[in-house]
C-alpha cells in the first residue's frame, strides 16, 4: 500500500504528470512517468481506471494490483538522482483478464520504458 504522501490525488497533479511526461504503453497498460526537478521528495503514483475496464469489484481489484506493484517498485531504487519520479498509471481494458504476474510484469516494464524515454527526451532538450 502506498502512503498517502506518494499518492497522485489532485487533477493538475495528473494533468501535470500526463502532459509533461513521456508516455510508454502495452496492452495492459500505459504509463506516464514524469521526473520532478524537486530532489529528496518521495516518488509518487496515481492510478485511472475508468468503467470500461470492468465493474466496480473489478476495477477496485486493478486497483489493488497496481497499488502493490507500484509500492513494491518505489522500494527498489528507480534510479532517478536528478530529482523525484510522478508516475500515472492508466489501467486499459485487458488488464482485468491478466493475472497478477502478467500484470506484473507488463506494468514494470511500462513505468521504467517511460522512465527511459523521459531521459532520452531530457538529454535531447539539453544538449
């Protein structure tokens, strides 16, 4: 379960993560990963899961799964020293008939493609 300090909740902190992030997506998922300049800051996570995904026990179960794939990742080091990590999480329709290592996995490999292209992007601008 994640804190409630490294909760995404207000709608221009998602706005902010979706519009001046880099966007990485499977079929289960897309991500958006945004690097804050602010460092020493906790890494931060918001999750959508819209109706089309399932009903509520449905949507409520993603939800879950992604809560604690997303805490188990901020516990290992994402390797962000240029400042603090916001990551949005949108779950896609499939995700509801995926198992929890598939959701795993593909979940993992969204948020640190993102990561990657956000990086590339900085370099890019900077140089």
């Amino acid at each position: 379960m994640l804190p409630q300090h490294q909760r995404i909740r207000t709608a221009a902190q998602f706005f902010d993560t979706q519009r001046s992030g880099s966007r990485f997506g499977n079929r289960n998922v897309v991500v958006s990963a945004n690097i804050r300049p602010v460092a020493g800051q906790d890494p931060r996570a918001g999750f959508i899961v819209s109706k089309a995904v399932g009903n509520a026990v449905t949507r409520n179960k993603i939800k879950r799964r992604l809560r604690a794939i997303v805490a188990d990742l901020f516990k290992s080091d994402l390797d962000t020293h240029q400042g603090s990590v916001d990551v949005v999480v949108r779950a896609l329709p499939a995700s509801a008939s995926v198992d929890f290592d598939e959701l795993q996995a593909s979940t993992t490999q969204a948020v640190y493609g993102a990561l990657r292209k956000f990086k590339r992007r900085d370099e890019q601008q900077g140089a």
